[in-house]
C-alpha cells in the first residue's frame, strides 16, 4: 500500500488525540450515570427520597469548568436562566440554520465542555450540536438535585426553542441525553412528544433502583415503587417518533438489559438498538466510534426538513 498524503496522517492523529482524551477525561472525572402539547410530566411524581444527601452524592458528581475557552471549533457559549438566581451554562456548535439540531445532556461525571472536541464531528455532520450542563456544573450556579435536573430540562427546552427560532433556526430537532443525561432526554421526549423530531439514548438506564444501588446508595430505608420514580420505562412509551438507543456491551454500571428494555418499551415504529461489542460505560464513543456516529447520522438523515418550530 502507498503511503498516505502527510495532512491526511496528521489529521487522522489529531482525531485519535482528540477522542482518547475526552475518553480520559470521562473516565478520571467521573463514571457518567451519566412540541406544544404535553403528554406526560414528572413534575407530580414524589421525587423528595430521591433528593437525599446521601443518594445525591452517588447520582451527581459536579465540577466546575476552568481556564479560559477553547480555541478552535467556533461556539456560542449559553447562559440558561432556570430558577431565581439560577443558570444553566452550554455551547452552541453551529452548523447551519436548516440543519437539524441535538440537544445533549452528558453524564454525571462531565461537564459541556468535554465535549468541544467531539462537537466538531457532529458539525461536520452538517449538525448543530448543542450540549447543556445541570446545576453546579461547568459555568452553572446552583446545586443539583434529581427534582430539579427534570424541572431545569424542561425550562431549557423553552429557552432553546425560542433562542432557535429567534436566530433562524428550522432544521429538525433531536434530543439526546447520555447516561444520566438519558432521564432529562426522556423526560422531555415524553412532556413534548409531538414537538420533538428524534430521540436518541447512550448509555441510558431503565430501572433507577437497581442503579442507584450499584452506585453504592443505601436505600434500606427507602420504600417506594420502582415504577414511581423517573419512570424511563413509561416515557419512552410515550414517544412514537424515531427513536435512537446506543449501548456498550460490556456497560458495567448501566447493563445492556436496561437498553433492551427501553427499546422494547418503545412504542416508535422507527426506532434502533444499537450494540457497541466490547464497550463499557465509559468506552462506547471511542471503542464504537465509526458505529456510533453512522447510526446518529442515520437516524438525523431519516427526518427531512421539518421545521424547528414548537
């Protein structure tokens, strides 16, 4: 075989960098649990159990984001207010204001702005990609709680639709949400479901006991039904548009039965199960990297040009 043109080696090495450090950062920082009618909201669920202390410590690990901006890969950087003295920092990656868009929620162990790297993949996609932090992560102000990371992605949502629209931005529009980021997703994918174009879920879980119990929560003192708390099950239910699940096979704090069960609760008739072999939770983007990208382009391909309208 010739050898190849030196950019192109140079670039092909960037690549690799770019994708070996975000996975390093994910794995140092943490295992990352990380339209206008309204079908079903968890705004009424009794949650408060699941706001202890003890419980919040194994659900979110927070920090904040240093140092100045990234160079390279041009983004508009996002100040969401969600409560009274509250707001919720993110990025906004532009890619082409009839090009769909993502809205991502990462896991519990990073930040927004791990992502920078990533993002230029994504707008080369032809994607406006535009991932969110909670409270008390990366530029946020604030604490998180369970109660109020659902609340908060339902008043991101409002503030993104409207700052979208205001700036010309009609392309489809998709919700994705990582491990963690997979309760946000869900929670809004089941509360606007027909304003929604696509939902995509990495790494997400299914059942909330049994995860929060291999994070190590006590909760012998708990007693409430599996099926009242976050309700991942049900609200996948709800949403019948294209539906995209992506899982590592070898996940070790969420199982692949969890992607199984949300994909056979899904009631979309376009909807994908996708298995990374060989992946755990923390490895799915860089061991399945070729997968895992075809499978979202795939799906954002598969949704026209709707306009990105509630």
């Amino acid at each position: 075989m010739g050898r190849q043109n030196p950019e192109e080696e140079r670039e092909k090495v960037r690549c690799g960098y770019s994708l070996l450090l975000m996975a390093l950062v994910i794995i140092v920082f943490g295992h990352g649990c990380g339209r206008g009618t309204q079908n079903m909201s968890n705004s009424e669920v009794p949650a408060t159990w699941i706001d202890r202390p003890e419980i919040l410590a194994v659900v979110f690990h927070p920090r904040l984001e240093y140092g100045p901006p990234e160079s390279g890969n041009n983004f508009e950087e996002l100040s969401i207010p969600v409560d009274r003295k509250v707001v919720i920092g993110g990025r906004f990656y532009p890619a082409g204001k009839n090009q769909p868009v993502i809205l991502f929620f990462h896991g519990n162990g990073e930040i927004a702005a791990d992502y920078h790297d990533i993002a230029r993949y994504y707008t080369q996609m032809k994607v406006n990609f535009l991932p969110v932090d909670y409270r008390g992560y990366g530029k946020s102000t604030g604490s998180p709680t369970v109660t109020a990371m659902l609340k908060d992605a339902r008043k991101i949502y409002a503030y993104i639709r409207g700052w979208l629209s205001e700036r010309g931005y009609i392309g489809p529009f998709v919700v994705m949400g990582r491990s963690l980021g997979s309760a946000s997703a869900l929670e809004l994918a089941a509360t606007y479901s027909e304003d929604i174009d696509g939902l995509i879920i990495e790494s997400g879980f299914a059942h909330v006991i049994p995860l929060l119990q291999r994070l190590g929560a006590d909760l012998t003192s708990v007693t409430v039904q599996e099926e009242s708390v976050l309700q991942q099950i049900n609200k996948i239910g709800t949403f019948t548009g294209p539906t995209l699940i992506i899982h590592g096979e070898q996940d070790h704090i969420i199982p692949f039965s969890d992607a199984k069960a949300l994909h056979q609760a899904s009631q979309s008739s376009r909807k994908k199960l996708v298995e990374i072999p060989g992946a755990d939770h923390n490895s799915v983007l860089v061991v399945g990297f070729e997968t895992y990208m075809r499978a979202v382009s795939s799906l954002l391909h598969s949704l026209g040009t709707r306009r990105n309208q509630p």
